[in-house]
C-alpha cells in the first residue's frame, strides 16, 4: 500500500565522521583547487568547502548512477553533468535536479532553479596540525626542479553534514501572479507544483543521493594525494519536515543527541546510527535507511503532473 502524504519522507539528513590521514584535501591539481597551503578556519581546524564537497558528492553520484537503471519512460537515461557546464535538462541530468543551476541563455524564472541538494562544509573535530611536504616539479625542458612546500594535515577527525529537500526534488512549484492592467505582475494568487519525473524515478534519485554520502572522495584527482571522507560513523535522519537541525549531530552532548533524535521520531520521522567501532556498522545503518525510504516513500501530491521542465514553462 502506498504512504499516506503526512507520513512520507519530506527530508533526507547524513551526518558522518570520517578519519583523515596525512591529507590535502580541498588542495592539489583539481578543478576547484591547487594551492600548497590547505584550508583552515582562524581556530587552527582544517575545513573543506562546501563547494568542493558537493563536488566530491555528485562524483560519487555519477558512478552509482552509472551501474543504475533509470525509471524514466520511454528508454531516457540519466547523467551527471560537469559542474562547468551544468544543463536545465532537469528530467535526465542529476545535477540540474538536485544541485540547481542559473543560466544567462534562459530568460525569467526558467533560467534559475534552487538546489534540492545542501552540503555544509567538514569540519576538523580538533585543531589540526599540519607539516610541509617538500615536493620537487621536474622541467620537461631540462631545467632544475623547481622545490615547493606542500601543507598536509597529519591527521583529522572530519565532521560532514548532507541535506536532501524531498518536495522539491524532480519538482518545479509555480507561482500564479495577477496581472495588473499595465502589464506589471501582481500579488500572487496561487501556486501549483508538477514533477519531472514519475515517482518511481524521483524515489531512486532520492535513494541514489543517501548512497552517495557513503562514498563522498573526490576531494583532489593528484595520485600522491589520494583522500577519502567515507564515514567511520554516520547518522540518518528521514524526516517528515525539512529541517537541519542534526546536521551539528557529533557535534551535539549526549543529551542534544537524544533530544533531537526523540523530535524526529516525535513527528513520525526514522533516525539510525552506525559505528565501524560497534555492532551496529556504518553499512548497516545505511541498509536499513535504504529499505526504510523503499517503505515510507518519498512525498508526493496524487496531483503533480509529470512534465518536462522546459514544458512546465511553456504550459
């Protein structure tokens, strides 16, 4: 039997903690980096942005999209685009859908679309301590080498957080203006979503967003700086609210990692926890999250109609 509307997931929240060694991670030959110093807040702690972890994100989203089958009529298949050239094809690229996009090309409210998909940046647990690695650029020329100091971080607690808007995935809401009679737009007298996709569809990106959180690496592409924020303890909120008040979950005392887990729970919503260090493991914690959203489903009007974006626009 299919979910009531109130009881569906509405939110999809991942925190996780992930151990670092000897890393550089937001630095090295990479599109969104390659400095020798890696970033830290004024505190001392080493820090990722949040730029480059939904990069890392949607990396890993393209590589488990590609062993997927979509749920697509007639034979579409899906793509992450690059982050350079992001389109508005929201019914078949991952990354327009769940990471919004602003196009010059496109003219009005067509042009812009608010990402479903948040990533806060991680965080060192602690003050990090770092060192310089002394690296030598070879001259293909026949030049000397050229020395440069590289900072790595010898080792980090990384606190992450991952948020999902269900309502808003593979959906577009339409505000309805009046017209005033010199042609200006008026007050907005209704609104009306459709989707872009049929439900079976937006509920496997919504289960293909909450695997990605589990292989998030793509953090720097050089060889000799290979990184990973693949947790080592994760927590999982499928909730009946848009709210991202457990994204400071680790960070939280045991008394507010009980209070907000009760608030969930309290709403109708589901919290699972793993710990590579316990029984419960990370990839149980994630197993069992997947075949709770298979159950509950994701949120989801009987009156959306199913329209390509472009057509949502031209209707």
């Amino acid at each position: 039997m299919a979910p009531n509307k109130e009881d569906s997931i509405k939110n999809i929240l991942v925190a996780t903690e992930s151990e670092m060694d000897m890393h550089r991670a937001n630095s090295g030959e990479n599109a969104l980096g390659n400095v020798t110093s890696i970033k830290k807040r004024p505190d001392g702690r080493a820090y990722i942005s949040g730029q480059m972890q939904r990069h890392a994100l949607f990396e890993a989203m393209r590589e488990l999209d590609k062993s997927e089958e979509s749920k697509l009529s007639g034979g579409k298949e899906t793509r992450v685009s690059p982050g350079s050239a992001t389109s508005s094809d929201v019914e078949t690229d991952l990354r327009a859908d769940l990471g919004g996009f602003l196009q010059t090309s496109l003219d009005g409210d067509e042009a812009r679309r608010t990402a479903p998909l948040s990533a806060a940046p991680a965080v060192a647990a602690e003050k990090s301590d770092t060192l310089k690695d002394l690296l030598l650029r070879f001259d293909l020329e026949g030049n000397e080498p050229d020395p440069v100091n590289m900072e790595t971080s010898q080792s980090d607690l990384m606190r992450a957080a991952y948020s999902l808007d269900c309502t808003a995935l593979s959906t577009t809401t339409h505000f309805d203006l009046d017209t005033l009679e010199d042609g200006d737009r008026g007050l907005c007298m209704d609104t009306h979503t459709v989707a872009h996709a049929p439900p079976e569809e937006r509920l496997r990106r919504a289960k293909l967003f909450l695997r990605s959180t589990r292989f998030v690496n793509a953090h720097a592409s050089q060889a000799r700086n290979m990184t990973s924020l693949e947790p080592t303890r994760v927590f999982i909120a499928l909730d009946t609210r848009i709210s991202r008040k457990a994204a400071r979950f680790f960070d939280m005392s045991g008394d507010e990692q009980k209070a907000v887990r009760e608030e969930i729970r309290g709403r109708g919503g589901k919290t699972f926890i793993g710990d590579d260090n316990s029984e419960d493991a990370v990839a149980d914690a994630y197993e069992s999250a997947e075949s709770h959203l298979d159950n509950r489903g994701i949120h989801q009007d009987e009156d959306w109609e199913v329209m390509g974006y472009r057509e949502a626009y031209d209707d």
